[in-house]
C-alpha cells in the first residue's frame, strides 16, 4: 500500500516560509511528488473501515487527496 513515512509527510503542516523542497535536488524531489501522489490515491480508495482504523473522516481525505502533487 504506502509508507507510514509517506503518511506523516502528507499531514504534516506546510507554510510558505519554510519551504525544504527547495534545497531538494531535482531527482529528490520528483521522488517525493511520486510518494504524494501515490498515498494519496491509497487515501482517496480506502473503504469506511479502513479510514476508522487511521482515524481520519472522509472530508480530511477528500480534502488531502484534492491537493496538487506538488503541495505538501
């Protein structure tokens, strides 16, 4: 499925004045958009179930999953 790591760096929060991507090489970095991309879509097809057993509503994902790879 996904990486725990892969999860806590979906959910951690992001603001404009810290920005570590910024420092990441290239390849590094298309790396972690392929790691955002796919949580989140493992997010967006988790069942009601599934989504109890990590504690999240259906709205956090529908809000995380909406987000551009890109975006932390």
């Amino acid at each position: 499925m996904f990486s725990s790591h892969a999860t806590a760096e979906l959910f951690t929060p992001s603001t404009r004045r810290s920005r570590p991507e910024a420092n990441w090489s290239p390849f590094a970095l298309l790396i972690a958009w392929q790691r955002r991309i796919a949580a989140r879509d493992a997010l967006s097809e988790m069942d009601a179930r599934m989504r109890a057993d990590i504690g999240l509503t259906q709205d956090a994902i529908a809000i995380e999953a909406e987000k551009p790879f890109w975006r932390a």
